[in-house]
C-alpha cells in the first residue's frame, strides 16, 4: 500500500426517500424503521457496516425521519423500566444498539436524489474513501458481509467498487447497469454505467444492486453534474464521469440480496429470516406448510 492509502472507516447510509411504495404504513413511520420479524431494516444495514470494519456511520436524513436517529441513542427511560423488571435481554439489546456504532446524521433539506443524498455528506468523509449502503437493499452472507467484500477489493486495487449481481435480463431496467470487462472470477472493470435501461439499450446484465466504495473524488463530480431524470443528481452521472478519471470496478458480491423497498421483496426477507431464527423456525415452517 502507498503512504497515502487510507483504510475505509466511514460509511454514509442515505435515508431520506418518503417510502411511497409501503403507504399508508409509510404516513407517519419511515420505511426504514419498518421490522423484518422485530429488528428494523435500517438496524440490519448499520450491523453490516460495523460488521465489515466500518467505525463511524453518517445517515442522511429528512424532518421526517427522527425514530430513525432516536432508534441508536440510548433510552434511558425505558433502560431504567427494563432493568426494574428484570429483563436483562432486552435491556443488552437496546444498549449494544446505541453503543454498535458513532451513528451522526446529516440533513437532505430538499429531495434532490441519491447523488444530492451522497454529497450532503461531504464534510463528514472529508478526504477518505467511504462505504455507501442504501437502505432498500438488504444482503445475508453470514460469513462475509457484502460492504466487507467490497471494501477487500478496493484494499487490493485501490479504486471505487460497485457492488453488483446479474440480474434477469428483463429486469435490468431496474437498476443501473454495468458495462465493462470481466477481469477476474467476480470481478469487472467499469468502463461506463447506463441508469435503468431497457432490456433493448442494456450492453450487459450486470446490475448495481445497493452498494458502494467510493474514493472522495466523487465529491468534486457531484457538485459538477446536472439533474437528470426527475430533476435529480444521480450518483450514476457522477460515478460514470469519476470512471473516466480512476480506476472503477464492479465485484459481484456472493450473498441474498433482498430488495425491502418492495413489497414482495420485504415479506420474503420476512419469511427467511425467521426460518432462520432458532427461536421461530421450527413452529413457523410448520405454519407455513399448513397454509401453503
């Protein structure tokens, strides 16, 4: 490694979106905060940063998002009844939430995208390379957390990662898509990325699925790109023009990615996550066979 290679300890977790597609639960609670059995999805996202070396987390945040903030800092009120009764469990549970990670946010004043979302945390990275992790995309790997894999690549390359899968062919309109070399077992050069193509445009069926390793020097081309599509800055603009200055590269991550800003996708994170809870499986599978 150079003098001047700095480790990835930051992560920036975007949650701004209204979450439309859950309305009405969505009025009033943030989708984020939404349990997959009784840990909220953003509480997932924040374990795999820490679990893959991440020491201080940034959530980019609206007004309408304090539960989220308020679910990792302490609740001395509610300690203090827990430990009254007695219940011991629970009472670890809260404080390790509030003690896993330095959580800061960061306001997104105006829904301006994910690129706008990103660059509101500038200050907070200031010069260091960081993780991305959005929030609708949940991955289970038990041995090796997703943003882990990638932050292994960029120690060995040097250059920012996408995290990627392929996708079925008719669904890369979904997604931003990957063109580029493959250049290793699962892992491809970034030559230039297209934003939700049809099926018909897609040069590949390589698809950027929720996670990233970012050098600062996509700070400088997010304040360069113009709105796009819906009048937002897209990281997808930004990271194309960053590719043709530095090295890119995409890694298809080995783990089950859930899309949990989708209804279908949220109840099949829900069921395969209690079938793998020791407490819940047995009774629940036996459920499950009797209604299916």
């Amino acid at each position: 490694m150079s003098a001047e290679f700095k480790p990835v300890r930051k992560a920036v977790i975007p949650v701004a979106g209204w979450g439309t597609r859950f309305l009405p639960a969505t009025k009033a609670m943030p989708k984020e905060m939404l349990p997959i059995v009784d840990t909220p999805t953003i509480q997932y996202i924040v374990e795999e940063a820490v679990a893959s070396g991440i020491e201080q987390i940034c959530l980019v945040t609206s007004h309408t998002k304090k539960a989220i903030e308020d679910h990792f800092d302490r609740t001395l009120e509610l300690e203090a009844l827990l430990e009254k009764g007695g219940k011991t469990e629970y009472l670890e549970q809260i404080r390790a939430i509030a003690d896993m990670a330095e959580v800061v946010s960061v306001r997104q004043k105006e829904a301006k995208g994910l690129g706008h979302a990103v660059l509101c945390a500038e200050s907070f990275v200031g010069d260091e390379p960081f993780a991305v992790l959005l929030g609708d995309d949940v991955v289970y790997n038990e041995e090796t957390p997703c943003t882990k894999q990638l932050i292994d690549v960029y120690n060995e390359t040097g250059g920012s990662v996408l995290g990627v899968q392929t996708v079925p062919h008719e669904n890369i309109c979904k997604y931003g898509c990957v063109d580029g070399e493959k250049i290793g077992d699962r892992l491809y050069t970034v030559n230039d990325m297209i934003e939700k193509p049809s099926p018909d445009e897609a040069p590949t069926d390589v698809g950027v699925l929720g996670r990233y390793v970012i050098t600062p020097a996509i700070f400088k081309k997010l304040r360069e790109t113009k709105p796009g599509a819906g009048g937002e800055i897209q990281l997808t603009d930004a990271l194309k023009a960053l590719a043709k200055d530095e090295k890119m590269y995409a890694y298809d991550f080995i783990g089950r990615r859930y899309d949990v800003g989708d209804r279908l996708g949220f109840l099949e994170a829900t069921v395969e996550f209690a079938l793998r809870r020791d407490d819940l499986k047995d009774a629940f599978a036996q459920y499950l066979k009797t209604v299916c």
